[in-house]
C-alpha cells in the first residue's frame, strides 16, 4: 500500500522546516514552507493526517543546535511538534488503527509517517476523546501539571502554592490541582486578563501581574507565612525573588524556564539559592518524559475532572500550519490565554 | 542544695562571652573571658561542668544578630556551642544522674545549669562512651553525615559521591558512609595533607584539592559520568562548578555553607542552577535539627561501625576554655584534620 490519493498520485506532505537557528527572541524568518511527497508506507507503517500541532515553550529549546533534554533540530529538518491527527492508512491495523485519532510528535507537517513501537510513545486516543483538549488538559501539558503537583510539589491543605506562567496550559492546571488538595493557589502572570482569568474563572487565590507589581512585596502580603510550594515555569529573575519568600520545607519544582529560552547568552544567575539551606527547602528539575508509567492513570483522572468541571481549561487556537511560527513567537510574547494551538487541516473530528 | 564548693563558697563559673560581633572573618578580639558564681539550683535542675566542646562552623552564624538556623547570640551572652561535660550536682538525679556524662549545647564556658526537658534534648550518654566522640562521630557531627547520605543522598553501589570540606568532621565520615553503601567518592580539600588523609586513612577513590588544582577539569576526568551526589558543606563557587557537572537525577545536599559564614556581603550568585532542570536534578537542605527522631538509630550504627574499624575519625583537640576563639578561628582558615575539639576541663572520663 502506498500513499496516493484518489487519483493515483503521490499525497503531498507540507511540512515547516528550520531555515536558520534564531539568536535571541525567535522569529517567523527562521523558518520555511517545503513541499514534498509522502513516502510509501513501509511494513508496520502508517499515515497520519495531522489536525492540531500544539505550540510548546520546549520547542525553542529544539532550535538551538545543543537542543535541551531531546537533541536540537538540524537546519533544514521539519520543526519537532507534539500534535495529533487521524490515522488515514495503515499497514499495521493493530497498532495504528485506521480512522483513529492518535497523539504523536507530529512535527510541523500536513502528514506524518508513524514507525511501529515509537518512542515517546504514539497514544491511539479512547474513541470520543475531543483532539483539541489532547494537546492540553488530557495530554502533556496535563499531565505535567498532575504530576508536577501530585508527586514533587505536593501541596498540602492550607499550604501556600504559588504558580508562574499561571495562565499557560501547565500554569493554569497545576494550580487548579493544587486547589483541589486544599492549597491557597497564587499565581504570577503577566497582564490583568491571565490574571483576571485564573482568578476569576478557575478559582486562584490571587494572582500577582509581574510586569505590573513588585513581586517580592506582593508575595510578602499574599503569603506572610511563606510559600510553601513554588510551581515555576519561568525560572530567571522571577525565581530568584521566590526563593527569598520560601516557608520552611518548602519544594520548588523547576517545570520550565521559559524566560531565559531566547537569550542569546547565559541567563541571571540566582542569588537566593542559599535559602534553600536554611529552610531545610528542597528544588527540583521536573520533566513528564520521565513518569511515562504515570501518563494513563493521571490522564484518567484529569479527564474526570473535566467531565466534573473542576478543572477548566482553554485553547487558544490559530489556523494554518503555515501559522506555526508565528504562534510560537507569540509563545513567548505572551497575548494568549491558555494554551496555544495551531490548527492544520480543518475537518471533523475522528472516532 | 545549691552550686557550692567544698568550702561553702560558690562554685565559680568561667565563660567566653560575645564582646562584638565579627565582621568578616571572625577573630579572638570578638570575645572576652568572664567569671560569675554558678546560681544555685532550682528545683529539676542539675549543674554539668563541661569538659570538652565541640567547635562546629554553624558557630560563626550564631554570632551574627541575625542568626542561622538558630537565633544571634547577644553581646555579653556566652557564646552557643555543642559540648559534652559531667554532671556534679543534680536536682532531677531522674533525668540528670549525678557523675553521668551529658551532651547540650553547654556554651563556652566551665559549667553550665541544665533545665528539665531541654530542646533541644540534652544526652545523657550510655556508660562508657568515649566523651570526645560524641563531639564528633557519636554525636550531631557523625548523625548529620549519617542522616544526610542515608536519607537525603542515598548513593547506591557505583554511583558518584562527591563531598566538599572532605576532611572536616561531618565530611569526613559522610565519604566514609557513602563508601559503605558501594559509592565511588570523590572528597574536595583545601591541602595536600587533607587529601592524603582521606585517600589514604579513610580510603576515598580520590580527592580534589581546590586551591591547587582545577576542580571542574579533575571532576570531569574523575566523574566523566557526571556526579550522582553532592554532599555540600561549603556552598559558593565550589557549589557553582559542581552543578555544571551533574549527572541525571542527581542530589546535591546542602549541609554547610562554610565558604559563605565570614563574608561580609551577599554570597556569591549561582549560575548553574538551571542545570538541576535539564538533569532533573534535586537540590535540598539538610538540618539534623529535624531529625531528632532519628538520633538514637543513627548514633546506635555509627557506633558499631566505629567498633568494627569501619568508620575512622580523628579530633583536633585545642586545650583550655580561652583558646575556644582561636580554635573557631582555625575552623575557617583550616589547617587543622578531623574535628576541632577545645578541652576545657582536664580530668577523668565519667561514668
């Protein structure tokens, strides 16, 4: 089986590849369009039509040539993308089958080649499952946040948890999940609307507009006792002045470190970690590619939540593959609430 | 019954007092030497005369108003210390039997009136304990090392265990430890004699002499794995290049900050604090303050491995009570191996 179309022809896959490697704040001129037939499927193979790419902040990590945890993106390579699609052929039924809807690291294409086994593992969604919320609440960003919150951060009743990037996908969920064990949830973001949003429609406790408010006297006033929790996506100068307000035995969980993905040199160094010592406080790297045993049960339950609403969860989606630069600079400039989604190919939604 | 001489005059208590606060380095001209009556004893309460005291460097932070862990000491008080001594007279012969010999933080000074229910506790220490050895491997000095590598660090067999101030008492035994758990340890010193000792005498794979040599060049070729564990006793640049050299999910246990008591502005910033993130790496503060639970255990294995041959130490005994300034003066500028030990009273071993 090949992958023609109707007619007998080749499909055509478009796909964004990196033109250059971004120095500084990323631009859309880093990357560019090529078009080029999909290969014929191999034995175990099958096709995936890609519907949704969802905008990740670790992505700019890829386009630097020393990458991050996962090796950087070669020049001239389609740009490394969680996404979904649906199964439109398929030579391994079992696996892959067709008509289904799967979650893969799609890349910035129109069509994607899946291999038999992959890893990190394609997930063939539950029949039902609506794709959009896969790139967020049900997914990753998800279930990061789940197990960000539930096995390092551990907020405990009436302890203070304080969440950076409050309103990205990770952001906002992981303070609902604090929320559900009893927290006081305040989140750090960075304009009245993200802070309007969580407090208003999610139920945080307060949130703190950084580029707004002085941070440091703000945390003093919203958490006199201490933070006993800090949920950072940020890191850079943002961590250093949580550091200084930490409870005793307080954890830090180093989710992401957005703030210092597009500079070109090192970023700040940290004045406070010394306060780790004195209260007996504890940081730590997190990353979900590590607890991929925990992905089904913690995205069992976060899909009860939703169905529950007790946990809610926004998407903020722009169309177009040709779009995917742009939406990943936007990224980082921040005008979004929620996560950030390109959508690729129109169309129904799969079984 | 009150704190009497054989002649009926008051017995005469000799102290080393705070005079002013040390900026910088400490020094002898920090402290002076007073004489008062020892005050008669209330009702629970038993009189120590203190034999020996334990110099530690948490010292130097107890003398800044500000405090560390534990409050300032004030101008005029005797300064706090960890010490061992006998008990001569008692009120509460229950809690305090008279001729036993007791760990407290005792102060400098030549006897010291215990209350009842002290916290932190003070030990009554079973028959026939050396009293020198609790000052160091039987007492916080062993338990800290023991507490932080068995519950904080946990090395497992292979692992890469790296320790700064390797020849200090806490640093000392915790390499030794973590060499019974099956780890390849790696001390960090400040001499060649230093070195020679822990390689030689305490059987540590290697170690690192830092004002010699270039610690992030010999790690690399040391540790070309990364380092799995950091036991920190000194913080500051050391901490900074040790962070560069991570291995994945690492510990680095903060435990002394040693570089850092005697400098009169801010310690130095951290750069390498993002690495915990890449390496999903955990950095966590350690006070054997809050494992007083544990003591009993600790102090209990501790002393069969010292009856075994198995863990070696060694005491820096510097003889009389005026000597103690000097003594934590050598503290920091370290030409001393093992514990630094001031011998107050000379006399026999208690009970």
């Amino acid at each position: 089986m090949g992958a023609l179309q109707g007619d007998g022809s080749p499909r055509r896959n478009r796909q964004v590849v990196l033109a250059r490697r971004p120095k500084g704040l990323v631009d859309v001129g880093c990357f560019e369009e090529v078009e080029t037939d999909v290969p014929p499927l191999g034995p175990g193979e099958a096709l995936l039509e890609v519907r949704y790419l969802g905008i990740d902040p670790t992505i700019r990590g890829w386009l630097d040539e020393r990458g991050n945890y996962m090796a950087g993106v070669a020049i001239g390579e389609v740009v490394r993308s969680n996404g979904v699609g649906v199964i439109v052929e398929t030579n391994n039924p079992d696996e892959y089958p067709l008509g289904r809807a799967v979650m893969a690291l799609t890349g910035w294409q129109t069509h994607r080649v899946l291999a038999p086994n992959e890893f990190p593992p394609v997930t063939v969604l539950p029949e039902g499952t609506r794709m959009l919320d896969v790139l967020n609440v049900l997914g990753h960003i998800g279930v990061t946040a789940y197990l960000g919150v539930n096995e390092v951060a551990k907020p405990g009743p009436g302890e203070t948890f304080v969440v950076s990037a409050a309103a990205s996908g990770v952001g906002s969920i992981a303070g609902q999940i604090a929320k559900l064990r009893g927290a006081r949830v305040i989140g750090i973001a960075g304009t009245p609307e993200k802070c309007a949003w969580v407090v208003d429609d999610l139920g945080f406790d307060a949130c703190i507009d950084y580029k707004r408010e002085d941070v440091a006297a703000r945390l003093k006033e919203l958490a006199p006792q201490g933070v006993d929790v800090y949920f950072d996506n940020v890191g850079g100068e943002l961590l250093d002045v949580v550091l200084r307000r930490l409870a005793l035995r307080a954890r830090v969980v180093l989710c992401g470190d957005i703030s210092t993905y597009n500079l070109e040199g090192p970023p700040p160094p940290l004045h406070n970690v010394r306060h780790l010592m004195g209260k007996r406080a504890r940081m730590e790297g997190f990353n979900t590619l590590d607890h991929w045993d925990r992905y089904g049960e913690a995205a069992a339950q976060l899909a009860r939540w939703v169905a529950e609403g007790r946990i809610r969860h926004r998407e903020h989606v722009i169309t177009g593959l040709g779009r995917a630069p742009e939406a990943l600079v936007r990224c980082f400039t921040g005008d979004h609430l929620g996560k950030l989604v390109v959508e690729v190919t129109p169309g129904p939604e799969a079984r």
